[in-house]
C-alpha cells in the first residue's frame, strides 16, 4: 500500500461507530524504515494535543476507513512519552545517496506492509521537485536501503545500475515489442486490505 493513500483516511471505532479523526501524519522509528504510529486529526479528543494511534492498536485498514477497537486506541503524544521521540513524516523528500557516493535524486512515495507497518521500498525522482507522476521514478526495496534518516537515504550501489539500465534508451528495432508487452500484475504482498494484525508495495 502507497503511504499516501492513508493520509485522510477516517480513524473509525469499533465498539461505538464513531469517528475519532483523519489520518493526518505518521511516525516512524529510528530506522525509518517502521511506522510506530498514526498521527490522526479532527477528533478533538485532546484539544490542540497532537494525537495518535499507535500500529499495535489497530483492527483492519479497509479501503475507506482504519479501524481501532474505541477511542482508548487515541493517545496523547507526549514529548517524554515513546510517541513524543519518534519521527515524522509530513513529506518524505529525503536525497537519495548510493554508497559509492552517486547522488541519484529525490525521494518521491513510500510503499508499506499494512499488517506491519514496515516499509518495503521507496520511489525516487532524478529530477527536484518531480512527482510519481511526471519524469522518470525508479524503485528501491528495503533489502537494497542500507540507511533512512530525515534528510537522506543511503542505498546499495547495485542501485545505481538497475536505475541505469530503467533510463537507458530503447533500441529503435526494439520499442514497438516494448511497448507491446502487458504491464505486470500488482504484487500480493503490499496493498492488502481488512487485514487483523496481532496485538503487538511494486506500483503498477
């Protein structure tokens, strides 16, 4: 599942039908590569607090609505508290770096197991301020990260020659073969929906 597609999407509870607010942020660990936590919104439970759902507490996220047992699944997020030191992530636009020192543009989306919260790879732009929609984006797996911080992702040098060879020119004799092909099938393993996690994405 795109990370974008949780943003605004209601916090519903379970036990009372209620909605306690909007996907709004997330929070992730020290890796980066983790959602501890939904950021939501609008429920005006705590006031100006900044309020959470931790990922342990929810039930399912469905294609309209993340659903939580009842609003004790709403938490304050405290500077002192786990959530208070855990990292945002308004917009992920962090340099995307090779190991071997080949700057290779700029983060563009996220992708995310959501019966974990685990990252699985991320999208990057060559260009500045391009967008998943406009340019040319390539993929990384989390396998091929091998650091994410606030303003930079390091990933393995292999990186830099599967990019390359995603650029590269089509041969004249070649395009119409190409462009004839049927586009793969989306993964089963991102993009999942009404899953139960335990009380603890390619894009197409």
């Amino acid at each position: 599942m795109r990370i974008e597609e949780l943003k605004d999407k209601p916090v519903m509870s379970i036990d009372s039908g209620t909605n306690l607010g909007s996907v709004q942020d997330f929070l992730l660990d020290d890796s980066y590569l983790q959602i501890v936590a939904l950021v939501i919104g609008g429920g005006g439970l705590f006031g100006g607090h900044k309020q959470a759902v931790a990922y342990s507490a929810i039930h399912g996220i469905g294609p309209d609505a993340v659903m939580v047992s009842g609003p004790d699944a709403v938490q304050e997020v405290e500077d002192a508290g786990p959530l208070g030191k855990a990292h945002t992530m308004d917009a992920m636009q962090q340099q995307v770096l090779s190991e071997s020192g080949v700057d290779l543009g700029r983060v563009v989306g996220v992708e995310f197991e959501p019966q974990t919260g685990a990252l699985t790879s991320l999208s990057f732009a060559a260009r500045e301020n391009t967008t998943a929609e406009e340019g040319t984006v390539s993929d990384v797996a989390r396998a091929d990260i091998v650091s994410m911080t606030e303003k930079m992702v390091i990933v393995r040098h292999s990186v830099v020659d599967q990019t390359a060879e995603e650029i590269a020119p089509v041969p004249a004799q070649d395009r119409g073969q190409v462009m004839g092909q049927e586009p793969d099938g989306a993964p089963d393993g991102d993009a999942k929906a009404g899953f139960q996690p335990a009380t603890t994405t390619e894009r197409t």
